[in-house]
C-alpha cells in the first residue's frame, strides 16, 4: 500500500512539469517563427532593392539624356554624323559598331565554347580534364586592357599582314558578302574587335557550357547509347534539350560581356565615327566611344549625347535578354511535339 501511495506522490509531483514543457516549447516555437519572418522580409528588402536599383539607373540615365532627346530627337538613332562642335550627334555609327562586333564574337565564339565543353565532358580523357578546364577558366581572369594591347601590338600586326589580304582577295571578290570584306588591311577595324571579342567571351561561355553538359544524369546518356546513338546525336538528342537554359544563359553571359566591354574593343576598333558597309575598315561601338570621350565632353548637348548613348546600350541589353526570355518560353511549349 505505501508502494502505491509512493507512486501516486511522485506522479503528482511529475504532472506540473507538463505546462512548464509547453511553456518553452511555445516558445521556441514562437523564436523560430521570429528568425523565419526576418529572413523572409531580408530577402524580400534585397530582392526589391536590387530592382529598384535597376530602375534608378535607368531614371538617371533617361534625366540625364533629356538635353539630347530634345536637340536630336528620334534622328539620333539614324544619324551617322557625330560633330562637337557644331553639337550634332547621331548614334548609328555606335550602334552599328555594337551589335556587328557583338554578333562577330557570337558567331566565333558559339561553335568553338560549344566544341571545348563538348570535349571536356564526352571526349577528354580524365587526367586532361582538370588542367585544360582550369586554363580556359584562367582566361576569363586576364583583363580586358591586356586584351587589348596583345590585340593592338600582336594580333593587329599579324591580321593586317596575312589574313586580311587573304579575305580580301577570296571572300571579297564573291558578288554579295564581297564588300563585308574589302578595304585597305589596316589590322584595326570592326572585324579585328570582334575576333577580340570572341576570344574574350569564350572562356565564359565554354565553362557555363562545361558545367551544365555535366549535370545531365548518366543514366539518360547511358540509355540513348544503348539504343545505338552516336556521341553527337546523345549530345544533340539528350545533352542540349536538357540544358538548353544553362546554356541560353553562358551565351547570354557571353554576348552581355561582349556588348558591354570597352578597353580591349578601344584599343583595336579603330575609334573612327564613319559608317561602312566593310567590317575591315575602323569603326566605333557605344562603349569605346564613352571611354573615349566621356572626360572630354563639354556642353550641355555633348555630355547628355554621351549618356544616351549608354541609355541606348542599357536597352539594347534589355531588349536582347528579353528576347532569349522568350525564344526559352517558345522552346518550352514545344517540347514532347516531336518524337
């Protein structure tokens, strides 16, 4: 009987100890719902931070153009004169120069990535992997200005003595794509900054490329090689659909470095506001313009030019990612059409 009297008494005295659990269960419970709200709202504040930084630029760069808008109105897109004394400026010669050496690196620099990340993860042997993928990383180190004095003090010298000769002898002579490639071999011009640019921008492209071919699960290359399929068709079949975000975005990358540089496009461009049909006679792009005359602007006219110019470059990059947004959403509703 005191056996049980015992028990009884040492349940009673074990029952309090039940709110007092609750007690700090509730709240931890409320602690760590504290800590959850904080960081919700943090991301949320870099989030909308981030996007109105975006628009601030873009407030800033249209105020600051408002001078030029009103002087050259829409004839500074189709204008090719670029004059500071008489204050009459036009961006054509910039824009064009932009999107053709932009385009040129793009059309060197696809094929060649795609090729370098293609070999590093289907063809390499795997003691050459590492190193060959550290020396095209290492690549994207050099800066831009080292670019553009091996381009201005090597490339150009080389380019102007053999291979522009040749371009012009054999490509230039054919009806349509001949006047792309004639003039006098200077070595600096349009043409040169682009195969700058490609050489740029490939280390950039290949190693996004690189990465997102090695994500891509081994059992689905595995399947298509049993079925009989070939190193390219399980690459054009299996590797690029799965990936084709990632790698919409290395080229993405790509092209943003190539719109976007100025010291090594400034050193082999030319620099020159004149408007050809021949991508071998100098040029000039928005960005080497800025770097060019941006501390020598004086008026009012002169400086607000210079900053449409990079208003103009702001939007041509919003305008190409909105485009590769949407050619991904075309891709995405088109796949399981085909079989």
């Amino acid at each position: 009987m005191s056996a049980v009297v015992n028990k009884l008494q040492g349940f009673e005295q074990a029952v309090p100890a039940a709110p007092m659990s609750k007690t700090i269960s509730d709240a931890s419970l409320r602690r760590h719902h504290w800590f959850d709200r904080l960081f919700r709202h943090t991301t949320r504040f870099f989030a909308f931070f981030v996007l109105l930084l975006l628009v601030g630029i873009l407030l800033s760069l249209l105020m600051g153009s408002l001078p030029s808008i009103r002087a050259s109105g829409f004839g500074f897109f189709v204008t090719s004169e670029w004059n500071p004394v008489t204050e009459r400026f036009g961006a054509l010669v910039p824009i064009v120069g932009t999107l053709v050496t932009s385009a040129i690196a793009l059309l060197i620099g696809i094929p060649v990535s795609f090729g370098i990340a293609l070999f590093l993860t289907e063809l390499s042997p795997l003691w050459l992997r590492r190193p060959l993928g550290t020396a095209i990383e290492l690549l994207a180190a050099i800066p831009s200005i080292i670019y553009g004095m091996w381009g201005l003090f090597v490339f150009a010298p080389v380019f102007a003595s053999y291979v522009q000769p040749a371009l012009s002898s054999t490509l230039g002579a054919m009806p349509l794509v001949g006047v792309l490639f004639r003039g006098p071999p200077m070595g600096i011009g349009v043409l040169t900054a682009g195969i700058i640019l490609a050489i740029m921008v490939i280390p950039f492209i290949a190693s996004v490329m690189r990465d997102v071919f090695e994500i891509v699960p081994a059992v689905l290359k595995e399947s298509a090689y049993a079925l009989g399929s070939t190193t390219w068709e399980v690459v054009w079949n299996v590797v690029l659909p799965y990936t084709k975000v990632g790698v919409m975005g290395g080229i993405m990358l790509g092209l943003g470095r190539a719109l976007g540089e100025t010291m090594a496009v400034t050193f082999v461009i030319g620099n020159a506001h004149r408007l050809s049909a021949s991508i071998m006679v100098p040029g000039n792009s928005i960005a080497s313009a800025l770097a060019n005359e941006f501390t020598e602007a004086v008026g009012d006219v002169y400086l607000s030019a210079l900053i449409e110019l990079g208003l103009i470059l702001f939007l041509i990059t919003f305008i190409v990612l909105a485009l590769s947004k949407l050619l991904l959403l075309r891709l995405s509703r088109m796949e399981g059409q085909r079989t």
